[in-house]
C-alpha cells in the first residue's frame, strides 16, 4: 500500500513527464542504472579468466531463483541488476573464457557491448535508408570494409542479419527464385513440376537443409558430394552428380562451397566449384561463416582464392570478428540480381526518394522489415582495433590450433584425428596401452565411450571446455580457437587439463 503511494508519488513529482519514471527516468536515474551496469562490464571482462566456463546447474535449479508471477507493481533497477549478478551471471556459460573451445563461439568485444546499449538507446530502426540516414550508411561502410578484407570486388553489396541461418536460408532464397523467376514466389511450388537441386559436400552444416526445407526445396533435393581425405569437397563428383542429375529430369541451381566447415574447418576448392558453377549455370553460395575472416590472416589467405566469384557468401561477424551475438551477414556480387526475390509493395514500403542511395531499402535484399542497428558495433570494433590488429589475433588463433595439433602429435597418449585447416582441432585420448597393434571394433567402441565421458569430466571440471564430432566414424574432443584472449599457454593447459579428465575416467571404469 505504502509501495503503491509513494510511486503515484514519484509520477506526479517527475517534472512534467507523463508516466512512471521506470519507463521514463530522469538523467540522474540514468546515469545510475547505466553507472552500476558499466561497472559489472568492467569486473567482468577483468575477471574472465578466473571463472569456471560452464555453470553445474539444473533448470529446475534455475527455475526456482527466477520465476514468479508478472509482476503487478515494478521494483528498483538494483534489484534487478542484483538477480542479474547472482543468477544470470552464475548460471550462465562464459563464452569469453580463453579455454572455451566449444562450437564455434566469439567472446565478444568491450567495445562491441558499449556499441549495442548505445545502438538500442539510438533505438534506429534499419528499415531503408529514409529511416534511419546515417545508421544505413554505416551499414554500408561496414559492409563495405567486410568485403575488402575478404577480397570480394568494389560492385558487391550486402547486410546484416541474425546469424549465419538466416544468411544461407535468404541467400538460397535468392538463388531459387534467379532460378524460378516469380512463379513459386507467386503460385507455389507446384507451378514448378521439376524437382530442383542443390549440392553441398557432406560436411555442409544443417542450416543449408533446413533453408531448403524451410524453402519448399526439399531436404532430400540437398545433394551431399563426398569430400576428400581433407575433407573438401570432391569437385569431379560434384559434376558426376549435376550430370546424373540433369540426365533424370531434375533442375541443378545451386551449390554450397564451404570456407571453413564446422566439424573440423575445411575449405573446399572455392575456385574450381566456381568453375563448374559457371559452367552449368549454377548460382554459387558459400558459407563462410565459420572461416571467412580468416583470410585476414596472410597464413591462410591462399584457401580462399575464389571467394569472390560466388554470386552470395555468408558470413558471422559473431564469430572470427570477436563479436557479441547476434551478428549475421550476407554479400551478394550482384545485390541487382537477388533484389526481385525480396522486394515487395506495399503501401509502407512505398520509397518516395528519387536520390538512388536514399531510396534504398534493406528489405529489397531480405527477409526482415525492421532491423536493429547492428552495424554499429561491426564498425567501432573494427574501427576500434584496425584490421591489423584484428589479423594478427586471428593469426594468433590459428597458430594456437597448430601448436595444439603438433603437441597432440608429439605425445604418447592423444591422437589427432582430422587436419587442421583453420582454427579447429579434433582428437581424443588413446591410452599408450590402445597404440599398439590393431584395434577390434569393441577396441573402437570402447575409445569413443571413453572418449564421451572424458568430455563431460572436463566440461563439469570448468577450467577448459571442448565439444565433440564424429569423425569418419569415431567420437572426437573437438575445439575451435575464436577468442583473442587465448595463448598457446592454453592450449598446453588444455591437454593437461584433459590428460586429468582421462585418468579420472578411466578410475571410474577400474
Ligand atoms: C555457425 C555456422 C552457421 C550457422 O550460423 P548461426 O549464426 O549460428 O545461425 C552456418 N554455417 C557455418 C559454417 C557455421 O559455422
């Protein structure tokens, strides 16, 4: 009751504005809320290092710290910010930490967090260019920059978006309907009787058959080519099955090149795919989400000769740019030529401009209507930190990869189970006693069961953490470097760390 008072209270005193203040603070009341929040950043990214990586937690544990009914009457920013440091943060896995392999995961940047709260208090909405001015012209000098450091030419033009998913569905949306042209856009898939196809090598992430599902194209229309011993794709049977295909009456429209895939960083033959592409008149996309950065590191510059010659290219500033999610990406060659696939009439979306830069739309170019203003923390990260400095950490990445590969090799009890290309390693524990000779396939199955639970020993123990893969076959420890705060000295840390994982396993087993 006296709660309910003295709020009435705080309203009507708040000089001359209309509602609550906790909708409509005052300056003071912000500088404080944002003061506290500034200083939990700053002991944050100071402490990282120290914490364990991931939370032992349970939903149901969680549940019973956060959930009440929808609270009738508002409480103070402190307390929220409270339940935030003694809930959220603690059950929360800490991607930053510099022993977090898992995935494919930024840390994030300092800069980039300062960039968000100021983008959501700019609260720009990236519709179209008469929107939002400046915010779209930032959009496009940092597509613009993307473009020069993966090498494609001055006329490609792109945006941002939620992840890499959303990336490759809108760019296999673009190549159907070049395909199509308007008549599954506007009639269905019936109207187009022959069933159509896209290639991608087997290593392709599930993202690519969930678009062509999502598409109408069809999961099973996603032919998978076999990869080489590197695990990139075979081009000659690549062609084998275009040939096979066009001989059965099926439509060929696109293939998938990867440029770094998820399992273990593969960079397939960019550079012939193009060929063949251009040679059946296939539209040519490749998801670099994971890898494509990494041509900003002169060590692995060579594997992308051919990038720019595919028609769109996916990419995920919120991995090898160090950016906090959500940053997806997309860059067409030709913008022109994917435009009809997205642009739609509609009274709101009528351009009144007649200045072509200022009669842009984002929306010609996919499927969002409103769009946060993401481009800004692209840009202060990389206007922040310079490309040089960007370069080297990914270089630094990558040789963090090839130091833990080389360690791997020179020991007595790990084995290396697939090259490392870019920055991700897969192995496991091989006990010296497991070395020699052959193995059954109960040896097999025995080094993967093994292999599993040293993987959840290191992951519950909270100093380094790595996923898994399956590796022709077999159950692989696999890391992926992506955080500038690692160091060679990490990866040492990390065998040691698995090294005790492995003895603590094998003593549950005794
Ligand atoms: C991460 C990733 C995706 C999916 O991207 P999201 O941003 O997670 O949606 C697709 N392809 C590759 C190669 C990736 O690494």
């Amino acid at each position: 009751m006296i709660h309910t008072i003295l709020r009435v209270m705080t309203s009507i005193s708040s000089d001359g504005r209309g509602v609550d203040s906790a909708l409509d603070p005052s300056a003071e009341q912000i500088r404080d809320m944002g003061g506290r929040a500034i200083e939990w950043i700053a002991a944050y990214q100071d402490s990282i290092r120290d914490l364990p990586i991931a939370p032992r937690t349970s939903a149901a544990a969680l549940k019973e710290l956060l959930a009440e009914p929808l609270p009738v009457e508002g409480r103070d920013f402190a307390d929220l910010l409270q339940v935030f440091r003694e809930v959220v943060v603690p059950g929360s896995r800490h991607n930053g930490h510099p022993r977090f392999f898992g995935y494919v995961s930024a840390p994030g940047t300092a800069v980039a967090a300062v960039a968000d709260l100021l983008a959501s208090a700019l609260n720009a909405n990236l519709t179209a260019w008469r929107s939002a001015p400046a915010p779209a012209e930032l959009e496009h000098l940092a597509i613009d920059w993307i473009k020069e450091a993966i090498g494609c030419d001055p006329g490609a033009g792109g945006l941002f978006m939620s992840g890499g998913s959303m990336a490759n569905f809108t760019a296999l949306a673009a190549a159907r309907h070049r395909h199509c042209g308007d008549t599954i856009a506007s009639d269905g898939m019936a109207a187009h009787p022959a069933p159509l196809r896209v290639y991608a090598s087997t290593e392709t992430h599930h993202s690519i058959h969930k678009a062509a599902a999502l598409l109408g194209i069809g999961r099973t229309n996603v032919r998978e080519i076999q990869v080489d011993a590197r695990f990139r794709m075979d081009v000659n049977a690549l062609v084998r099955a275009i040939e096979d295909d066009r001989t059965a009456g099926a439509e060929p429209f696109c293939v998938v090149a990867n440029a770094g895939t998820v399992v273990t960083g593969a960079v397939d033959p960019l550079a012939e795919i193009a060929e063949v592409a251009r040679e059946y008149g296939l539209w040519m996309h490749v998801d670099a989400c994971y890898g494509g950065f990494a041509r900003l590191a002169p060590s692995a510059r060579a594997l992308f000769d051919g990038l720019s010659e595919a028609d769109s290219i996916s990419l995920d500033p919120h991995k090898w740019l160090y950016l906090p999610a959500d940053c997806g990406c997309l860059i067409y060659r030709d913008p022109e030529a994917a435009r009809p696939a997205f642009s739609l009439d509609a009274d709101y979306t009528r351009v009144m401009q007649t200045e072509p830069a200022e009669a842009f739309a984002f929306w010609d170019y996919g499927p969002d209507l409103s769009r946060r203003f993401r481009a800004l923390k692209v840009w202060m990260t990389l206007a922040h930190a310079g490309s040089r400095t960007v370069s080297d950490a990914i270089e630094s990445n990558l040789d963090c990869a090839r130091h833990v590969a080389e360690l791997i090799d020179d020991s007595v009890d790990f084995e290396l189970l697939a090259p490392v290309e870019l920055s991700i390693f897969c192995f496991r524990y091989l006990p010296p006693s497991a070395r020699a000779g052959s193995r059954s396939q109960a040896d097999e199955e025995q080094l993967d069961r093994l292999n599993e639970r040293i993987m959840v020993l290191l992951q519950q123990a909270g100093s380094s953490y790595l996923s898994n893969a399956t590796i022709n076959g077999r159950f692989a420890l696999r890391g992926c470097v992506l955080n500038y705060r690692t160091t060679r000295r990490d990866m040492q840390i990390l065998l040691d760390d698995v090294r005790h994982a492995a003895e603590q396993a094998i003593e549950e087993t005794r």
